[in-house]
C-alpha cells in the first residue's frame, strides 16, 4: 500500500485486514531508533519494544509493547494530521486495554 516511506514503514492489506510494519534500527549505544525517513536516527522512547519477541511461524522480531501501541493509536492523528483516526483503532485500543487489564479470580 502507498504510505510512509518505505524505508520507514510497510503497510500491507490482505482480504480488508491492515497490517503495518514499522522499520526500527540502532544507534552506537544500542538505543532503538527510527529506520528511515524524515526522522531517521530519531531514538525511539525507552520501553518502546516488548520484552520479548513476537512469532509469526518460525520468524520472529521485536513487537512494540501493548501501552506504546494504544499512545500512538492514540496519538497518530495529533502527531501526523494526515492519518487521521480510524474505526479500527478505537476497536484495536479497546482490545488491548481489555487485555491489560487485571484479571479478577473467578
């Protein structure tokens, strides 16, 4: 899909399903930084990155913590008016404040 640049991020559409892929590098003292793009070499914000890699089949790669994926839905139509909120993040935020939250012992 047209998007950001690609050295930036990758978007991808399957059967109307929106998956995007952001490319991070990084820096001499191992912080976590932008790829490519405007802002390339920009550190990303510490605990950006999950503890622990995400799977697809036998690949796996580092996946951005639950909390940071809600402040950018969240934040992306402030940060870059010209990607404004869509339905699927209000459903997306939904879904992983229901995950965060403490479990109740039944």
């Amino acid at each position: 899909m047209p998007g950001p640049p690609p050295g930036l991020q990758l978007d991808f559409v399957k059967d109307g399903l929106d998956s995007s892929f952001t490319l991070i590098d990084r820096d001499a003292a191992g912080r976590v930084t932008v790829a490519g793009g405007p802002w390339a070499g920009t550190p990303w914000p510490d605990g950006l990155l999950g503890t622990g890699p995400g799977r697809i089949g036998a690949l796996r790669a580092p996946i951005v913590a639950p909390r940071a994926q809600i402040e950018i839905k969240r934040m992306m139509p402030v940060w870059d008016p010209s990607r404004p909120r869509r339905a699927k993040d209000a459903e997306d935020i939904a879904r992983l404040e229901a995950a965060l939250r403490p479990r109740t012992a039944g």
